[in-house]
C-alpha cells in the first residue's frame, strides 16, 4: 500500500521548499516473537525471546516484552543497558526521534539493539500497515508520535494473544510522561513509569541506582531557597545572540578555581574573544564545556584573573554564606589595564554533559542514601546523587551521569552508572583515564568486523590493477623495538644514469577501508591510535594494524609508493607515485640499523641502501635547518617493566640515534611531495597540516629565561629562533641548550589538520615548509586515509565519491581528528604520569638533580633529566609560618628568605608519591639543596610516611 508524505524544508538560501515522499505500508513485518504464529515468525536481526525470563516484576508478574517511549530511551539509557533487563521493543518511531535528539544514545542503543544476549527487537511500526497513524488536523508532531507509540502498544497487546491460546505475554508501556501514561491506561494498555518498573524489581535493587532523576521539582532540596537565577528558553536566548544583547560561546571552566571559568566566544567578535566570569551565581550551573549565552557586565563590575587556588572542599552544600566569603576573596585590588571583560551566564544554549568517572564522598549522616560525588576532573562540580551501595563503592573509582541542575541546588543531580574497580589499580586507572579523555576504546563491534577482508588472505589479479609489482626491491624498515604497526618503509639503489632512487612505501590501508562503510566510520571517529605505557588503543582492528597492514618483512604486502629520482646532493629530479606491491627484506630496529650503518664489515644490499639514505638525510636536515626548521626538545620518558608484575622497574629518557633522525627526513619528504601534489590536484578539497606561528608575547618567558644567563634569543622569525637556539650554549652547563628548547617547546602552538579550501594559511612553522600534510602513517591516523584516497584520485589509482570533494565535511573531519589528537597527547601524558606514580611507589623517597624550568609566585617548576620527570616544589604550606616570597617577573626570579632562585638553576629535591588524597594521587617534591632553614629538607628524611597521620596538606599556588 502505497501513501505520499508531505513536509516543508527550509533551504540553505532561507526559503521553504516543499518535499513530497512516498510511503510504503506492508503486512509482511513480523513482531519479533518467535513462533508467533499470526505474522509467521518473520522478523530480520535479534529478536525477543520466546517466553521471556524477565527479572521478578511485583507489578506486572506474567511474562512481558518491555516497550519505552523516546524519553525513556533518552534519559534511561543506564538502565535499559543493564544486563538485568531485556527483551525491549524499540519503535521505529522512538528511534528516528532519539536519531535527531541525541546522536550519543542513538549509537549506544543501536549498539544494544545489536547485542543478540539483551534480545531488543526493532519494530518498523511507521511502515506496517496496522500501526501506522496519519498526523491529525491541529495535532502537533509531537501528540501524533505519542500517539503512534500507544497503537503500536495497543496493537503487540492484541496481536501476541493471537500467538495460542493460553498465552499470557504482555506489553508494558514505559513512560515518564503523565499524560501520555492516563492515555494508555484508558485505552487498556498496561503501562508504568520507568521508576515504577524498577523499583518493582525485586531481585534487582541495584538497578534503582541507575535511575536519572528528572523532575526537576521534584529533587529540589526540600528546605533549599534559590540560589541561581533561572535559565531564559532558547527563544529568547537566540533573538537576544541575534540582536548582540548575549554573546554565545563555550564555557571552559578553571582547574585551579572552582568559582571562576571563561566562555570562548564564537564568531569573528575579536575585542571581546574571552569573557571572565567569577562566583556561583554569574557561573549560573554551567559546566565545563556547555555551549552558553552570556551577559557582558558593565566596565564598572569588571574583574581580572584571580592568581587564589580555590578547591571544593565543602560538604555542607546549603553554606552558601561561606561560598560568598570565598568570592570576596577573588576580588584584589588590580590595576585597571588588568582587568577582563566580565560578563554572566543567562541560559544554556547546549549541555555537553558526558558520564564522569571519580569517587563517592560519603555522607556523614548514618543510613544516609544522599551523597555527594567528586569527579577526577577539577572543573566539574561535585554532583548529587542517591545510592544504597554507598559503603560498597567507597575508595572505588564509580561513573556517574548528571540528570539536571535545580535552581535551588548547590550542585547537579546524578545518578550511579558504574563501578569501575579499585583505585590505584591499574586496569581500573586506565579505563578511567581513556573515559576521562574520551578515547573509543570498547572492542571493534561485529559490524566493524564484517568489513575485513577473509582470511587467509592474498593478493589477488584484481588487487594487481593500476598497481606497480615492486617486489624486486631491496625494501626494509626501521622502527623502535616491538614495534608491530609497522606503516613505512625505505629504498634506495643508485640508477644506471648514476642518479640515486629513494623510495618511501607506505602501507595502503585505504584499499581495505572503503568510504562509508563500518570499518571506515569507526576509524574516523577514533581518528588516531593511542599509545599508552603497556597498551595500544588501535584506530583499526588488529587483522589490518598488526597482519595485513604491517610492512613486515618476507611477505608481499600492498603499499603506496612514493618514489624520486635524486642527485647525491640530495635535491629532487622527479617524483612519482603509485600503489604498488612491496615484500619488505629486513624488520630493523634503529640500533640494529645504526649497527649496519656503522659496521666495517657489512656490505650486503640492505646495509648498502641504508648507508645511501643516512647520507641523504644528512643532507636534507642540513637545508632544512637553514630554512628555519626548529630542532626542539621534549623530555621523553620509556619505563621497563617487569615481565610478570608489569610493573615500572626503571625509567629512562629515550635515546635517539642517526637513524630515527633518517626515518623522519624521508617521512617530512614524503609528507610535502603528497602536500604539494593533492593540493595541485584538489585547490578546494586537500587536506592539510598546519602549524601557526606563535605570537610573540608567547615567547617571552624564553626570551627572559634566556636573558638572565646573558643570552639573546631572536624570535621575529622561525630562522633566527633556530640560529638563537643553536648560538646558546654555555661551556660550563652544558645542558643549557636542551632547557631552552624545552623551554622553546612550550611557547608553541598547536599543529593542526585544515581543509585548503576553508583556511589561507598553509605554512608549517616548525618545519618552515609552505605546505605539509600526513601520509605516513595510515594504520594509526584516520588523516593520512584520506590524504591516501586524495592521492589515489589525482594518481588514476581509484575513483572519486562525493564526499571526497565536499569541504564542509572535511572540515568536520578535521575538527573531530583535531579533538581525538589532542585527547590522545593528554591520554598518553596522563598514562607516563600514572606508571611515574607507580614506580616512586615501589622506589620510596629519592634525591635527584634538578633544573628550575619556571619560577611562580610561590613556588618553582623543575625538571628532572634522569627521569625525565617535571615537577612542582610549593614554599607554603598549611598550618606553618610562610617564608618571606619576593617575585621579579622581569628577571623572572624567586627570593625565599635569603636565597634567590633563577630559571635553569640546578637544585636538588626529594621525589616522594604523597597518597594523602586518594582520588588525586600524586607525586610530591621538596627542596633538599641550597639550604634554606626551615623550608628545605635534610637529607636523611627515608622513614618519613606520606601516608600516615603526619600527612602534610599542601597549599597550591598558581
């Protein structure tokens, strides 16, 4: 049965445009049940059980298949995830209204939907004949939706009585909406709210804590008055943006102060870029990373950046009295040039809330199920939340989802979601850290799976076509130890006309991975692999990262070639680019290329075609440099871990030799040629890597740094920065020139991917090239996939697809691989810091060597080179007499007592893991030399017990 669906759409240019789309209606659509014998049985995918073994429902005691409306699907999705509960039945119509709402809960429920143990069965009640419902005259989409949902409830009721006789299955209606509730029952259908139904279940009492808590009103503190003004609706908030009254933009709340935040405005309004806000009631119940409207204060309620460390400390959450106190404090006598545009937040445009991991901060009150959680991340606020497990999950790390924030409420509401595991553990300090930095890391599901190729697996006639056979090669790679993921591989052999070949050969990933399948979707949401100390989050799954992908040596494997014809002065005749097929002659480590390299004796082919490119690469990083690519420094830090324990044993700073510096020539070649080549090919659709210079007040902590050791840093271009850097050196400290490109590293920006035809900026200041783009690296950057599939375009090597060439999508891809990039650098950090604790944790207390990076007002940042460890020593503590601090920005120098410290002097401090505050664990240093009475510490402190009653409360500073 055919009928026609009209609706109206507004264009890009503004106008209304009227669509009119056909629908089918049919009577082949089976319930789900098996064995029904009324639709025969037909469905597609998981179906419901038969008799279903729901837990014990004291409201509705008979078998029952379950079936929720949208809001349920939306704001109970903890609990419908729950492995208590089964045998749902999700409407077509829930799933396109949850599909517009909320692209998180969609995926979550198409991946319980696609889990065959949990029996959800997706019912296309739109499109079946006897659950279709046309929209009525002066009834708004949203009545004829519910509408829809209760025939279909109707229907599953009457339908499944057909099924036999004595069948006693029902369908219970889940709903929170009131209305839509009296309607069912009216109309006989059973049906309960979501909190009725679970408090129903007996056997699963838990599950009561998995509830979002919604009515507003209802969770109100009962005594509580108002403390926030009310949040204006979005209608006002857009005519306001519109009409310039409020400004929209990001809320960033602060680490270091919990009654402070900025909001990063949106849009080209440069004056005001950043708006300060400080105290509760401007903050308004945003939280970090909400989308907000704000007021600009007038000039005379301005205010500057608060240098006050504030941390949540209070668990009486109606002292508001004392949170006013707190804000008088922010409030310094400041010159006026340093005072910040200020403004309040008068409405939330779109909440970016996430499930949080931290810990339960236990209620005093005995038998209380209030509590209050504290999250691991500094800028949430604490949240409310009820629980009977409260004794069970104390000093273990939990998840927990904000449900809302009441206007008299001193934080959010919040339900319990998960129990994660011990803290300190290190399974449970992982998942806590990838959830923290949002990093996919659950199993690849079996639709991302269907998508790889067969094994076992060969190259085949049809892989042949447009591809060279250069197997014939004498190909190797060189990577770090233990490397499987190997992307990249090198050649050189010197041509008959006594020119040299090189050739960089790059894993073709993108001949498994076609566009706009699973596979590729996954991929290009994890956008890149994460690297953490003992584990490796892949971007794809093992069968391509670790086998198929993997240039491993003695097996044929497809690639993509790039392949320049050079002089021996290293400069480039012609360049060429092809899919090929390579089979690799060596898996090298660096040392074991170096040792080739470097060997009298050795002169076979492969050693023959390194020596050839060491010698190039030479040359390359000479030119480089003397265009004013920066050579910079970063301490990097490798742990040993014991074979069994896994536990750091040692920690080192990694080496680097010749040849990771040969690798990376060619890799920075490979990366230009393809730049240059794409963007030649596709102006408007490349995608890019840039690297913007610093502005110059970024610079002068080093310019000062520098200063103070009678040193002249110029930094008007990337040139003289590098010729600078290369003229600082001290003959007597001779590790000077690394802490200044430590130093030069920290002035940086941050590189980033673009789409050429959305920026005009291409240049790459750190390598000083004019274009740059990655290509290298396809097994664990969804970037350099894309750049494969431009390339195979412009080369004749495959065909184009639209969305190759729609720039606003590719700039949606950029943003999202911009984001997992950086949440991967902080993932990685957080994993280097977690193993760090670990292993001062088993090492006690030790004495090291130290350089000052950084002077503060109360307190100096150091870094340890054996380690390869930074740190920071505070010179005031609680509850003891403070030293007198004098603080020169200019020099930039810190005087404590009599003793003035410099930026690059060398101390010495005690490491020691202070566990005083179990959910921020951290490493603690103090002063050991000079000697200072009173501040720093003899040396013969071994006994002293962080952990034990004598436990000192450090006062942070900024």
């Amino acid at each position: 049965m055919l009928k026609s669906k009209t609706f109206l759409k507004k264009t890009r240019a503004g106008g209304v445009m009227k669509i009119v789309r056909e629908h089918y209606l049919r009577d082949d659509i089976g319930c789900g049940a098996p064995g029904c014998a009324a639709c025969g049985g037909a469905h597609e995918g998981p179906a419901l059980e038969p008799q279903p073994q729901d837990p014990a429902s004291s409201l509705c005691p008979q078998p029952h298949y379950l079936l929720p409306d949208t809001n349920v699907l939306l704001h109970q999705i903890d609990v419908l995830e729950d492995p208590a509960i089964r045998n749902v039945i999700v409407l077509q119509t829930v799933l396109q209204e949850v599909r517009n709402r909320s692209a998180p809960v969609y995926k979550r429920i198409r991946d319980v939907t696609n889990n065959q143990e949990k029996h959800f069965y997706t019912f296309t009640n739109e499109h079946h004949r006897e659950t279709y419902v046309e929209q009525e005259q002066g009834e708004n989409a949203n009545d004829r939706n519910d509408r829809a949902i209760r025939v279909a409830a109707k229907w599953y009721n009457e339908h499944l009585k057909k099924m036999s006789a004595d069948n006693h299955l029902q369908v219970i209606f889940i709903t929170n909406d009131r209305k839509n509730k009296e309607k069912a029952v009216e109309e006989g259908i059973p049906a309960f709210t979501c909190e009725e139904y679970v408090k129903s279940l007996t056997a699963n009492p838990e599950l009561i804590d998995r509830l979002a808590c919604l009515s507003e009103e209802v969770n109100e503190i009962e005594s509580g008055k108002i403390i926030f003004s009310e949040h204006l609706p979005l209608s006002k908030l857009q005519q306001g943006i519109k009409s310039g009254t409020y400004l929209q933009g990001t809320f960033r709340a602060s680490r270091e102060n919990y009654l402070e935040a900025t909001v990063w405005i949106h849009g080209d309004n440069e004056e005001n870029k950043e708006i300060i806000l400080q105290g509760l009631k401007h903050l308004n119940r945003a939280v970090h990373e909400d989308t907000v409207a704000v007021e600009l204060l007038p000039k005379s309620q301005w205010v500057a950046p608060s240098s006050v460390v504030l941390q949540d400390e209070g668990q009486n959450e109606e002292d508001v009295e004392k949170e006013e106190e707190r804000e008088r404090m922010l409030k310094t006598a400041v010159s006026e040039k340093m005072l910040k545009p200020t403004g309040r937040v008068v409405g939330i445009i779109k909440r970016n809330w996430r499930p949080y991991c931290g810990m339960l901060s236990k209620s005093d009150i005995k038998e209380s199920r209030r509590h209050l959680f504290t999250p691991a991340d500094k800028r949430i606020p604490r949240i409310r939340i009820e629980t009977r497990q409260a004794s069970t999950l104390e000093g273990r790390r939990i998840i927990v989802a904000i449900d809302g924030w009441p206007r008299n409420s001193r934080y959010p509401n919040g339900h319990f979601v998960r129990n994660l595991g011990d803290v300190g553990e290190k399974e449970t300090e992982t998942e806590v850290l990838l959830l923290e930095h949002d990093v996919p890391h659950q199993p690849f599901s079996q639709a991302v799976l269907s998508f790889l190729p067969k094994m076992p697996w060969s190259i085949t006639e049809k892989d042949m076509k447009n591809r060279e056979d250069l197997r014939h090669l004498c190909i190797c790679s060189v990577d770090p130890p233990g490397c499987t993921d190997i992307d990249d591989a090198l050649h050189c052999r010197e041509l008959e006309n006594g020119n040299l070949e090189v050739g960089v050969h790059i894993a073709d990933v993108s001949h498994f991975i076609r566009p706009g399948n699973a596979l590729d979707q996954e991929s290009a949401r994890r956008g890149t692999t994460v690297y953490l100390c003992e584990k490796r989050i892949d971007m794809v799954p093992e069968l391509l990262s670790s086998n198929l992908c993997s240039l491993k040596c003695d097996v044929d494997r497809l690639a993509f070639s790039c392949i320049w014809e050079m002089n021996h002065n290293a400069e480039i005749l012609k360049t060429k680019f092809t899919k090929s097929v390579i089979n690799s002659k060596a898996s090298l480590t660096y040392a074991e290329a170096q040792l080739r390299i470097d060997s009298a004796n050795m002169n076979d082919d492969i050693t023959t075609s390194l020596r050839g490119l060491n010698k190039l690469a030479k040359i390359l990083k000479k030119r480089r440099i003397e265009k004013g690519a920066l050579t910079l420094s970063s301490p990097e830090v490798r742990f040993h871990m014991d074979s069994e324990t896994h536990d750091p044993i040692d920690l080192q700073t990694k080496e680097l030799r010749e040849t990771n510096s040969m690798v990376e020539e060619f890799m920075l070649l490979a990366n230009i040629s393809v730049a240059k080549k794409i963007h030649e090919e596709f102006s408007e659709h490349a995608l890019l890597r840039k690297h913007p210079a610093p502005p110059p007040s970024n610079y002068e902590i080093l310019v000062k740094a520098a200063r103070s050791r009678n040193l002249e840093i110029k930094t008007d271009t990337a040139k003289s920065l590098a010729e600078s850097l290369d003229r600082a050196e001290s003959p007597t400290f001779p590790y000077l020139n690394t802490l200044l490109r430590i130093l030069a590293t920290r002035c940086m920006m941050q590189a980033v991917y673009f789409c050429s035809g959305m920026d005009n900026d291409f240049h790459h200041y750190g390598l000083a090239s004019p274009i740059y783009t990655h290509f290298t690296s396809p097994i664990r950057r969804y970037a350099d996939v894309i750049v494969h599939r431009l390339l195979a375009v412009a080369v004749g090597a495959d065909c184009t697809y639209p969305e190759l060439t729609d720039k606003h999508k590719l700039a949606d891809i950029c943003k999202n691989l911009n984001f997992r990039h950086k949440m991967a650098q902080y993932a990685q950090r957080a994993s280097v810091a977690f193993h760090t604790q670990l292993f001062f944790k088993s090492k006690g207390i030790v004495s090291e060597e130290a350089y000052i990076l950084f002077v503060r007002k109360n307190a100096i940042v150091v870094l340890i080179p054996k380690y390869g460890l930074e740190g920071t020593v505070f010179f005031e503590e609680k509850d003891k007499p403070n030293p007198r601090l004098i603080y020169d920005d200019e020099i930039p120098s810190l005087k404590i007592e009599d003793t003035v410290f410099h930026v690059f002097d060398k101390v010495k401090v005690k490491i020691m893991l202070d566990s005083s505050n179990l959910q921020h664990q951290k490493i603690r240093m103090s002063l050991v030399e000079p000697q200072i009475p009173g501040i720093s510490i003899p040396t013969d402190t071994s006994n002293t017990d962080l952990n034990g009653p004598e436990k000192k409360k450090i006062k942070l500073g900024k």
